[in-house]
C-alpha cells in the first residue's frame, strides 16, 4: 500500500477543512444569507412595525448581515492559495509523486482518476487566481466591468468543485470497498 507523509496527510486534511469551508460560505451566499432574499424579509418585517425602507436601503443591510460570513469566504481563499503552494512543493516529494509514477501502466479507470485529480488542482489554481483578481481588482487597475466578469467565471468554475467533492467521497468509499482497502485509514495514519 502507498505510503504517505505525515506533511501530505495535514495538507490534505486541512485542504479538506478549507474546500468545506469555502463550499459552506458559498452555500450559505447563495441560499440563507442572500441578500436578495433577506431585503424582501427586512422590507416586510420592517413594514410590519410601521417601518418604511427602500429596496436599496434593504439591500445595503442584507449585504452588511452577510458581510462577516463573506470574510470568511476570503480568508479561506487565502488559505486555498498558501495550500496550493504547499501541493506543488509536495509534489515533488516521494508521496507527492508516487501516485504519477509508472502512469502508463495503470488501468483506464486509474489513469482517468488521476488525471482527474490534475484536473481539479488545475480548476483550483484558476479559482485561487481568479478569487485574488476579484478581491485586488483595484490594485490590479482592473476595471469593475473586467472584475465582475471574472467573477462570472469564478462562479461557473465553482461547479466543477461543488461535482468534484462528493464523487472524490463517493470514490474513496468504493475503493475502500473494493480494491483499495486501507485507503482512508491510510491517510490518516500514513499506511
């Protein structure tokens, strides 16, 4: 069975903790802390109190009730791109590499599951670049048009993490079941 670092083994488990956090912030965006959906509930319940706001007004306070949980979204971003750091140094280790070695040699299936996890460092290092675009458009003379288009794209490539996440656990478990036994324990305790 492979052996990997205990290096390896926090990167990845840390990794884990910030991909789940950075998915967290955005889900939460996206679905309680909308601030589309939370100014439609402040106008209403601000009405209810014989309290009249505008939908702008709502708007600025929708987005300040989520801006703390956003900061988390950037620090964790931070976080993704010293760890992407990290990835490429480990790489180049025994446990980093060993996986890519002797490529030729693997089943189709093995060869698609590790060009997939290229892939996905790939998908990645364009959402860590693309995240500090956005967040130093200013500093970097982009325009607000050239930021927001970004962050078009930042969104759309989010998808191939949100896919990629469950079918890497769903994955781990069969190959727990099958032909891999030993393989989460192993990245725990190293093999």
């Amino acid at each position: 069975m492979k052996k990997w670092r205990l290096d390896f083994r926090i990167w990845h488990w840390i990794h884990a903790v910030v991909i789940l956090g950075l998915l967290g912030t955005v889900f939460l965006r996206k679905t309680f802390l909308s601030w589309r959906a939370n100014s439609e509930i402040l106008i209403q319940k601000l009405s209810d109190i014989n309290l009249e706001i505008t939908s702008e007004q709502a708007k600025v306070l929708a987005k300040a009730i989520r801006a703390p949980m956003w900061e988390w979204h950037i620090i964790l971003g931070y976080a993704l791109v010293i760890l992407l750091v990290w990835r490429v140094q480990l790489f180049f280790t025994y446990s980093g590499n060993l996986n890519y070695q002797n490529l030729k040699e693997e089943t189709f299936f093995k060869k698609m599951v590790k060009l997939g996890y290229i892939g996905i460092y790939g998908v990645l290092i364009f959402m860590a670049i693309s995240g500090l675009m956005i967040h130093f458009h200013e500093a970097l003379a982009l325009t607000k048009d050239a930021a927001h288009d970004i962050k078009e794209i930042h969104e759309l490539v989010f998808y191939a993490v949100l896919i990629f996440v469950p079918l890497h656990i769903i994955g781990v478990f069969i190959a727990e079941n099958q032909d891999e036994k030993g393989i989460i324990s192993d990245m725990v305790n190293g093999g």
